[in-house]
C-alpha cells in the first residue's frame, strides 16, 4: 500500500519551503492577501497544529521500550537509530526531522493568521483567534525547545541554545535565524500564553476538542508551568481545566466506563472528541501504531515492561487497569491509539495513515497539580490528588486499602525523605497512565533521570547502555538542511 505524503515541510535556507502538497502550491504564494475575513483567519487557525507526532521519537528514546532480541519484529529505521540514542538522517514519518518540520509548518499558520488580524484591523471580532494562533505558536515552539535543545533546569541561566522563536510569516529569501537561548525562548513562550488566554474568554468552536479553547490553553499552561517551576501557576492553571478545579468524574474513566469496553470498542472510543477527558486532539500524519504500539519493531514496548511496569505493583498495592494485551511474541499493546487511513484513491488504494492523538488529557492537569502541591511542601493535598488519580485506575478501588500515604511510598521506594517518595509516585503513575504516549520523555528531562537500555545479542547475552542526565544525545539532533538557514547543530 503506497501513501501520499500530506503534510511535508523544511526549514531549508528560505526558511519554509513547502513541497509534496500540490494543493498548498497551485495557491497564490502570497496567501496572506487572500486572508480578509475574520472568517478566513478562523479557517486558517485549524493549520496551527502540528500534522505529525512525536511519540515514536519519546517513547523509543525512553525506558518504556526494551531489546526484545534477535528475530523479534523487524529492524526498520528511525526505531534502530532511535533506541541507541544516533541521530536520525532520514526525514519520513517518525522521525524527529518530520516533527521538527510540522511544528515550523503549524508555527507560519499561525504568524500569518495574526499578521492578517493586525494588517486588516479585525479588531476585537478576532480576539479567539488570535488568542488561537498565540497559543498555538507557544505550544510548537515549546514542544521544540523541549526535544531539540538541552533540557530546561529550574532555577539554573539555561542559556545554552534554544531554537528559532518565529514571530512572523516567512517572506524573505535565504533568512539567518539566531537560535536565541532555551531561556530566551522560554521568555517568548509566556509572552504568547499570557497574552493569548485572555483572548480565548467566549470563544465558540465548531469542534472545540481540536482547538486550543481556554481549557486546553490553560492545560498547556500547566504543563509549561511545571517545566519552568513555578507551582503557584501550574496549580492555577490545573484549576482552570475543568469546572471549579473539580477532578472527580473528569478523568478517563478506567475502571468503569473504559475497562467494559471490548478492545476494539475501547480503541475506537478513547480519542473521541466527544469525551470530557479528551481537551485536545490532533489529527497526526502517522505509521506509530503499526510499527510500535502494534509490536512489530524489535526495539518497543515487551514484556518486562508490560510485566513489570504497565501491570506492575504500584505504590496503592493494586495494578492498574488497562487494557494492554499481547499482539505477538513479546510484542504488546496499550490500544490507547489507533490508526485510521484516508484515502486519496480508494480504487488505487493510495492515501494516508493517521492518528487522532490526544495532546491534552484532563488527568494531566491532576497530576501536574499533584506535584506542584508536592514540590511546596502541600503533602497532604498533593497526596489527595494522587488518591483521586489512583481512584480510577484500580479495579474494586478501596480508599482505604488502596490509598497512598507517605509512609507507603517510602516503604516501596525504599527511600527517607517524604518528599522524594510523593515525587517518585507521580512519576510511577504518569509512566504507566500514559504509556506509550510520550509523556514519559518529557519527565526523564524534567527530573533529569537517566535511562538505560538492554541490548540482547544473538546468543541472547544481555549487556546495557545508559543516557546519562549530561549526555549531549537527550536532545534530538536539529535538521542539517537547517545549518543553510544559520541554525547551529546541536553538540555531539
């Protein structure tokens, strides 16, 4: 089966070149004349979003995948690359140069969205889009901080480099682009968020699930919070995703709803939009579910990770519920995401593969508020958090014999500090609740954990490798055509 490539961008000496997409280039090249409706921009707001996804990159990166040795699933690139930590050369689908291209692609959309509100003086009639359009870009542009520049360290200068923050349509042949600082791009991504949500306040959407409405924007605010430390802000943030800051009947229902789902019924229903967990949807370019989730690479999710982590003990007691299962031979499957196929020519057989991944979960606001309570010394709420979280994720779930107090989690943990046995339990539930998702990836940099490898020869002798917090290969490597534009490469 062949695919179209939809969706395909470079930032290569131009800056953005568009190519592959017929469509995109019988338009008039300067398409932003063509933008002089309020209307029209609101049209144009749905391209903000990045096409692609970046979980093959996270999700092999991290120790949510193992070796699964020799003649187990097949050996196709990035996922080789991508589990002994190399850079990526190709630039198809799953690889961290497809992602880095569609965050650039989603960021022009939305420059160009705002420089059309500005040029044609839309006014106040505009406010949610351009509210839209500055989340947007603040979100791509974190997303890239986070996966192509050294990892944010709270209280640190974090001025090494970080990457091009683009505040306006490309329009100029050959343009250099300073990388600025990780600090500096930290900066321009809160300018953006705290300028953009208070123009989202009575915004109305077709399909408010793909939009960055006030209740995604502010779960991405939590998040970005959590990154930067400040706890005060990703609790109020965290209060501001669902009504009241009122978790309860706002998660993923797991041990009721979810768990009497046949695996194809679950598959189908969890990314809905229609779901009060789900607060942001993107519809992603995508083969991560054949070729990872599916359990055909011999480098993802086996079985000491489905064993002993996905159904492990947790810190309650109890396993939680999920609806992972064996696909083959050491190979399994979350069933959190599945693949659907557009076709182009149905006759000929030609389209493409996507997911509708969820890029913001209400159970995130929880946990990020979790923490941040931890991280201020508020145990007691951080630990009511965790037991609400915990509270849907256990079959038969008892608050009393599943509930997670200090005294536990230093026991299972075998750590003395109370603070640090609360910090490891929100780790231990965000890896299994979001298990092959990516999130894991975005806490092994925050926490500045390092991650070890298995590698399995033919004789099945088992040695390890280990990422170390310092190592220089944590941040994915930045496109080579992007060195024409003046983007240094990343140190090796």
């Amino acid at each position: 089966m062949r695919f179209d490539k939809k969706y395909i961008i470079a930032l290569v000496g131009a800056g953005l070149l568009f190519s592959s997409c017929k469509k995109y280039l019988d338009q008039n090249p300067d398409m932003r004349a063509e933008i002089n409706t309020v209307e029209k921009v609101g049209q144009l707001i749905v391209s903000a979003y990045p096409k692609y996804n970046y979980l093959a990159m996270t999700e092999t990166y991290s120790d949510n995948v193992v070796d699964k040795g020799f003649g187990v699933g097949h050996l196709n690139e990035p996922f080789v690359s991508l589990y002994n930590w190399k850079d990526i050369e190709d630039t198809g689908n799953n690889t961290p140069t497809q992602y880095w291209n569609g965050c650039y692609e989603a960021i022009n959309n939305a420059n160009q969205a705002l420089d059309a509100i500005e040029k044609n003086n839309f006014g106040t009639s505009a406010n949610q889009y351009k509210g839209e359009a500055l989340i947007a870009r603040a979100y791509a542009h974190f997303m890239l901080v986070t996966f192509f520049a050294k990892e944010y360290t709270i209280g640190a200068a974090n001025d090494s480099p970080g990457i091009p923050y683009m505040l306006k349509p490309e329009t100029t042949t050959l343009p250099q682009y300073s990388r600025g600082t990780v600090a500096s791009v930290y900066a321009q991504i809160e300018k953006d968020l705290t300028e953009g949500l208070p123009l989202l306040s009575g915004g109305t959407w077709q399909v408010p699930k793909y939009h960055f409405t006030p209740a995604a924007a502010n779960a991405f605010a939590s998040r970005f919070y959590l990154f930067k430390g400040d706890w005060d802000k990703v609790i109020g943030h965290s209060n501001l995703v669902v009504a009241n800051g009122n978790y309860v009947n706002n998660q993923r229902p797991w041990n009721t709803t979810l768990q009497n789902y046949t695996s194809e019924e679950f598959r189908t229903e969890i990314t809905k939009a229609d779901k009060n967990y789900n607060i942001l949807l993107g519809e992603t370019y995508s083969t991560y579910q054949r070729n990872t989730v599916g359990g055909t690479t011999r480098y993802g999710f086996g079985t000491t990770i489905f064993q002993n982590i996905y159904n492990g003990i947790t810190v309650t007691g109890a396993r939680f519920v999920n609806k992972g299962l064996r696909w083959s031979d050491n190979n399994y499957v979350t069933y959190t995401l599945k693949e659907y196929f557009h076709y182009t020519n149905v006759a000929a057989g030609i389209g493409f593969p996507y997911i509708m991944q969820p890029l913001f979960l209400t159970d995130e606001g929880l946990i990020n508020r979790a923490e941040a309570y931890i991280q201020k010394g508020q145990f007691n709420e951080g630990l009511a958090d965790l037991n609400l979280f915990a509270s849907v994720r256990i079959a038969n779930y008892n608050a009393t014999t599943h509930a997670v107090t200090i005294d536990k989690a230093k026991a299972y943990f075998n750590v003395t500090d109370d603070k640090d046995a609360l910090l490891k339990t929100v780790l231990q539930f965000k890896q299994i609740g979001w298990m092959s998702e990516g999130m894991r990836w975005m806490d092994i940099l925050r926490h500045h954990l390092p991650v070890r490898h298995n590698v399995l020869a033919v004789d099945g002798t088992e040695t390890f490798m280990t990422l170390s917090p310092t190592d220089n290969r944590r941040m994915f490597q930045i496109p080579r055509e992007a060195q024409i534009a003046g983007v240094e490469l990343n140190p090796r």
